[in-house]
C-alpha cells in the first residue's frame, strides 16, 4: 500500500503540489495508508484513533459504501441529462428529512458548489445581492464563498470585507457578545441582526440572503442559543431576504437528536435553502442543495440552464442512499448522541480538574473544548492547545483545533466512535493536560518537547490501559451506557459491516 | 437496473429536481439503465450509439477504472492533509505529460472548481483583476466563472457583460471576423486580443488573464487557425497578465496528436495555468489545475490556506492514474487520430452530397460539423440541426448541436469509438440528410415527423445495414484504416478491457 519512502512522498509533494495546501502536523505530517471504522493507520502500522475527520461519516471504508459505488459504477456513470432512478430516488429519500416544503434538490459536487449555488438561487429569487453572514463563518473556497467568510477575508492572505457583505456577531454565549448569564440571550444575539439588516438597508443596500453554518464550526464549534433562529430567521424575511442553513459540515445526523443541525437547536426554525456537503458521500465528491418549490420556480423562470457535469450521477446518488442507509441501520444518531453526551460529561469532569478546560460544548457528535489561560479572564489557551494536538498525535490520537484564537478542540470523528474510544481520548487527554499544567506552572511551556519528539519514532499506540481501570478511576460518577449496551451496539456494528461483503 | 416505471420517474424528477437542470431530448428523455465503452442502453435495451459523451472518455464502466477505484475505497479515502503516494504519483505523472514549467498541481472536484483556482491564481499572481476572454466561451457554472462566460452571461438569464471582462472574437475561420481566405489569419486575429488588451488598459483597466478552451467547444467547435494562441499568449504576457487554457473539454489525448489541445495547434504555445475536468476521471468528479512555481508560490505566500475536502483524495488519484494507464496501454489517442480522421473524410464526403454541410473542422475525435441553409451565405441551419439530431436519436445514434446558433453537429464520444460505430454514424447522417434535403426543398421541414415520431416505441436500433456493402457505395473512395488494422485494434482493446476483471 506504501510504494514510496515517506521522505520521498515528502519531497514529491513539495515539488509537484501547491504549497497553498497544508498537511496537518506540518513539523511532522502523517502518512496514512489504510483506515477502518474510526481508526486510521500509517505506514508503519500505528493505529490512530480519528476525532476528526466528519467526511468519513459512517467510518473509513465502509463496505456498504464501497459496495454501492463498486455495483453502479460497473454499470453506469453517466450525467444527469438522461434520466436515472438513482438520482429521483435519492432526491425523494433526502427530502423526506426535511420539512415539506423543502423538496427541490440539486445535486453538485461540493460544498463549495453548493453554497455558491445557494447564493445564486438567493440572488435570484430576491433580486438582491447583499449576504448577511456570521463573524468568522466559513462556507468555502472558491471566489464567491471566500467572499463572504470572514473566517478567510479577515485572516492572512484575505482581501478584507466587501460593501455587500455584512457581518453579524457569533451567538457564542462563552466567549460572545452576550453570554451565558444574559436573559433573553438568544433574542439578543437575534436582535444584533436586525441592527445590521436594518442598518445596511438605510444605506441602501439590499439584501438577498443570511447565511450561517448551522452549528459553527471553523469559527470555534459554536451552538447557537434557544431562540436565536427563529428570530433571525423572522427578522431576515421582514427584509426580503431568504434564509440559508449551510449544513456542510454538520448535518446527516451528527447532532444525534435530529437529522440536520438547524433542526437541534429548539427553535423549530425552517431555512429557505439548505446546502450540504462532506459526510454526504462518506468522502465520494458529491453535494446537494435544497429549496422551496419556489425558490427553484424563480430560478429555473430566467431560461438559463444549470448543468453540472458530475452533479447527480448515478454512482454519487447510490453512494448517498448508501450513506443514508447505513445511518438507519446503524442507529449512528443514537451512537453520536450516546458517545457524544459521554464524551462531553467526561470533558466536563476533566474541567473540574483542569483549569485550562474553560468550556465544553457541542450537540451530539460535534464537540469543542475551549481552552483558557484563565478560567474567568477566559484568555484563550492558543498555544496550549497546538501542544495538546501535538502531544495526543504521539498518542495516536488525531485532534485539531479552531476558533478564531486556535485554542478550542474539536471532536467530530466518524459517527461510529464508541464509549472505547471516548475513553482512550479521556484518558491521554487528561495525561496530556496534566503535563501541560506542571509546565505552565513553571513557566516552561515553551520547553515541551513537542517539536522535538514528533520526529522519534513510536511502533503502537501509548494507550494500552485497561478500560474499567481507567476509566473508574477518572470518571466513575459519570453515567455511562453499560457495558452490555455498548457492546451489543458494537456487535451490531461489527455484524452489519461483516454483513455486506 | 430498473427500479422505477419511466413515467414515475420523469414526474419525481419534475417534483424533487431542480428545473433549471435540463434532460437532453426535452419532447422525449431517454431513460439510461446501463452502458459500455461506446454503448448507452435504456431501460427497453435499445443500444444507443455514443457520440457526445466526452467524460466517459475511455469508454463507460471501463472495468480498469473500476478496479482502482473500488481497491482505493477499500482501503483508503481521505482528505489531502495527510501524506499520500497516489496524490504525489498522479501528480508526477500529469505534469510529465505537460511541458516542464507547469509542475504544480491543485487537485479539485469540477472543471468549474478548476477555472476558478485558476482565476485565483492568476489574480493573486498578477495583483491585477480584469479577464480577457472570447466571445461564446464558457468555463463554467459558479458565480465567478458565469461572469467571465459569454455563453452564459450573453444569453438568456445572463446578466450581461461586467466592466472586467473584455470580449475578444472567436478564431472562428468558417464563420468569424476573418475567415479562411484571409492571410495570417492567426495573426489576424490575435491583433484583435492585442488591440481589446490595449484598449482595456488605455481605460485604467489591469488584466490579470487571457482563458480561453484550447478548442471552443459550446462555442461551436471552434479550432484556432495556426500563429494565433502564440502570438496571443505574447500579448497577454506584454500586458502583465497570464495565460490559461482551459482544458476541461477537451484534453487528455483526445486531439490524438499530442495529450493537450493547446500542443496540437501547432504553434508551440505554453500557457501559465492549464486548468482539466471533464474525462480526467472518467466520470468520477474529479479536476486539476497545473501552474508553474513561481505562480504556485505566490499564491502560497498570501499565507491563505487552499482546502479543498475531497480534492486529491486517494480514490480519485487512482481513479486518475487508471484513466491515463487506460489510455496509453488502449492507445486511444491513436484511435482518436484514426477513428476522427475517418470520420472527418467522411463528413466531407457528404459534404459534397448534402448542401446542408457547410464545413467539417475538428482535432482527433472533437468534432463539428457546421450546417447551412446555404453554402454561399453560410446562414446557420438551426431548425434543421435540432431536427436532425432528434432523427438520429430516434436511429439510435445520440449527438447533440451547439454553437451560438445551435447549428453545430457536435462528436465527442467516448475514446474507444471504432470505425463500425463510425459507419454507422455516416450512413444513418445520410439517410438523415437526404429525408431533411427532400423535405427542406418542399418547404416542409416544420411538418417533418419529429415531435410526433419521437413517442414512438422502438425495439431495436434502425441501422442494420451491412457495413462493407453501405460503406463502399458511400464512401469507397475514403482511405480507410485496413479491416485487419481496424479488428486488431478491436480484439486489442477488448483483450485489455477482459484482462483487468
């Protein structure tokens, strides 16, 4: 599976690959050769355990998905002029998640073609122009999108804010405008909007769209508050505008509760277009965008043709109905809710430990750790948290970090993560974060030995720990799934892999 | 393979599709279950011939491509953060086939994530903003790549020229500004960019890029009389800007001289940006974009990070790698010399018989036949063209027009394509024409029977001829590849296609 020596990996890619591309762990990137479930592997045979990677949403390599890909690319692959059931039955299947009157799909290739293209539905149903977004949101990379996400115009390289967008404050009731002991906050937050929407349109602008990620992600893994969508939802109609959820990073299921994330958050808020993305295909370049009747209507009223050559190809629709099956079969919304809520109750009693866990919070699957310097100046942890990903990566743990002070943890793994693997996370991390606080409180963080010890070499995992052991002695009043459940989920798991090959 | 009744299908489509997303053959889609190197069948098992479709480039399902992509799912599929051979050797093996300045590679998903990378780069490269482009191009379906598409933004639903953007006449010697008969044609033409470039910048404006297809394929299968993209490219450069050919039509080897369009123009031209889509996958959404380093580097050193989540995975680089392996051990490119060649001749040849064919142009297996009311005037046929290519479908032969008066016959079919399948397209366009030249001479082209017709059931495909006995009456005078050449080649490439499974 390796033909290359990595140094030589290394330096092919130097020179043959744009270096606008980063690898992760840029001191010490990672060759990965093979992946399984949620475990990845490196060309030495290390086993990584994967917090990170949401695309691979039902687990690396899962048959079902290779199967279903293998069968229909064998037979045919072929653009959606012709038309095919696979893709009618997939549109049906989608949006039947959905609320009624979301029910017009297309289907395109990311998510980036998918949030572009939910602009042009919004501009040309509106007739304006102007994009309300979210403060450090992300909705991705080509012009149009890098436009309108502050998370790149504001940052190194971008080109700043242009008259058309305008930007609204993150609801993040931790670190945010308003926090978490403010009534009313999520009407707050909502209230800010209406400033902006208003503000712009006295100054004569017009307004197409609000556009947020449902849960943000690149901006710091934030949930917004109780009350906060509905009201920006009715405050940007009042405008003439459309809403749209952008669910590409978090929606088929990763909150648990629901399918999409704008329907976890308790407003029972309905977006106009919802675009999505990374999980969809399970790493398959595919994406979808869906709309009213409506919106599609006006769309379709100017006589220009849409055509996207790959878009809604038979292989990407049996890819997808695939990935929506092994989400029914698994019971992985059930699987993300129990892990996660475990997950976020350890994390939680780690903080009680650790100073530098300021917050935990996330819904399902979709977790962040914010770190501070300082439990009530909340000063971020930046470089604290560049150590740990480092230090957990010696583990064999994959984490990252984001928000715009690069000091929050993010866990959003495939969705078949187990009460195992949580504990192998709690244990290194609370490892970890004990070794960080002895060298902060000595002043010696910038002495740990992170750079120099991802170049030594390591033949398996550190965590070999036994479970209960551990786990007792750290978390023993946390309520967990018993044994028996999880495991019989695991079996489950395990059976309906075996099952289709 | 079928799971759906035809009818229920089209009315999901109707209710769960965007209408903007066209079918081809609108008074009678035809519903595609399976297909085979140069062979579509729907769902009554009539075999279509074809013709136009350029993605399913070494033919559909070719069992090699297949292969790699189900071994790479099995085993791997993630995001390019991490070290990957397949990623460095697919990039190694595509900038080899380039000229050595262009060794950088960005992997995408869509030719139109592609031409927008490429926008970037150029922009970034330069500092400057504005785009030449010629008149009828097209690059694709996003925001910023509508704007620079006169067959998009000149058209219906279009928003009509933006103050960036400077249109520069298609090299179009059948029917452009300057024609055949002009010499230095090439020359000629390329005065026009140079005075719109001069122009442009006597106004304050800053050209970032010239983009252009190698050869315009919306625009009407338009191939660029010799001296005009080298003295283009001279002066794009003079003016600071950079040079992009757009590929995505129209590269991999299917010119069959040479593996890119531009090489095979004859003026030994190299552009800064080449940007590819459509066949590099075979179907599988997949692109690149390769610059040289000095362009590459600039666009690193903004400090903006370029993530594209499914570009360069390891599945689509094997997919990739299988496609060009597929290629050269097939020798497609030879078989698009040979097969198009003989296809032109023939197109020629019934030229001479059918007044409606006005000019037949094209490199390797692109193909255009040009239709007119009249071969003095040259006034395009376009009821006719559009009748045409109903006829053919109801033979069972698919080709499609376009062109900014849709009266270009258009060929781009899968790579494989044999001299039998060329027989049978140049008999069956025989038999068209004269049923078209009977009726056009009556004045009774409106009532010809196509929108009746079409509703039709058919069992099995119209041409049954013998193809010795019809190809000698019609064309005995065409140099012809030898019938042992032509089944050697045959039995070649179903021995390699049997070989892989």
């Amino acid at each position: 599976m390796e033909s290359l020596p990595k140094e030589e990996t290394l330096q092919l890619r130097l020179r043959h690959y744009g270096p606008s591309c980063k690898l992760f762990f840029k001191e010490s990137p990672i060759k990965i050769v093979r992946a399984e479930g949620q475990y990845m592997y490196d060309e030495q045979g290390n086993q990584y355990l994967d917090c990170i990677n949401n695309v691979a949403h039902v687990g690396h390599c899962h048959p079902t998905v290779v199967k279903a890909c293998t069968e229909q690319m064998s037979v045919l692959n072929t653009n959606s002029r012709f038309l095919h059931d696979n893709l009618v039955t997939y549109a049906k299947r989608l949006t039947a998640t959905l609320p009624e009157k979301l029910s017009v799909c297309y289907f395109v290739n990311s998510g980036s073609e998918a949030n572009d293209l939910a602009l042009r539905l919004a501009r040309t149903y509106t007739g304006n122009y102007d994009v309300v977004v979210m403060d450090n949101g992300y909705h991705g990379h080509v012009s149009s999108l890098i436009d309108i996400s502050p998370y790149k115009f504001n940052h190194t390289g971008g080109e700043g804010q242009k008259p058309f967008v305008h930007l609204v404050p993150v609801p993040d009731v931790y670190r945010g405008l308003y926090r978490e002991n403010v009534p009313d906050v999520g009407k707050k937050y909502a209230m800010e909007v209406k400033h902006t929407i208003d503000g712009a349109r006295r100054r004569g602008r017009k307004i197409a769209a609000f556009i947020h990620e449902s849960l943000q992600s690149c901006g710091g893994q934030i949930i917004p508050p109780r009350g906060y969508l509905r009201e920006v939802y009715k405050h940007t109609r009042e405008a003439g505008a459309v809403c749209i959820a952008d669910e590409v990073q978090v929606g088929f299921g990763r909150v648990g509760s629901h399918f999409w994330a704008f329907q976890a958050v308790g407003d029972e808020a309905c977006p106009d277009i919802v675009s999505m993305g990374k999980p969809i295909g399970n790493g398959h370049p595919m994406s979808a965008v869906i709309t009213t009747p409506e919106i599609a209507e006006a769309f379709g009223a100017t006589g220009m043709e849409y055509f996207n050559t790959f878009g809604g190809n038979p292989v990407s629709c049996a890819i997808g109905l695939a990935v929506m099956d092994v989400i029914d079969k698994e019971d992985l919304m059930g699987n993300a809710s129990r892990v996660g809520n475990y997950l976020m109750e350890g994390f939680r009693k780690l903080g009680e430990k650790h100073s530098i866990i300021g917050d935990v919070r996330g819904l399902g699957f979709f977790i962040g750790i914010d770190l501070v310097k300082d439990k009530t100046s909340r000063e971020p942890a930046t470089a604290e948290a560049q150590h740990i990903i480092y230090r957990m990566k010696e583990r064999f743990i994959l984490l990252s970090t984001d928000g715009p002070h690069r000091n929050v943890l993010k866990l959003k793994g495939p969705m078949c993560f187990n009460i195992k693997d949580a504990d192998r996370v709690l244990i290194n991390l609370d490892q970890v974060l004990t070794e960080i606080e002895a060298a902060s409180s000595n002043n010696r963080l910038e002495q740990l030995p992170y750079r120099k010890d991802v170049h030594s070499k390591r033949s398996g995992p550190v965590f070999t720990g036994s479970r209960t052991l551990s786990h007792d002695a750290l978390f023993g009043n946390i309520k967990r799934p018993s044994d028996n459940d999880s495991d019989d989920e695991e079996a489950k798991r395990q059976k309906s892999w075996a099952g289709v090959d």
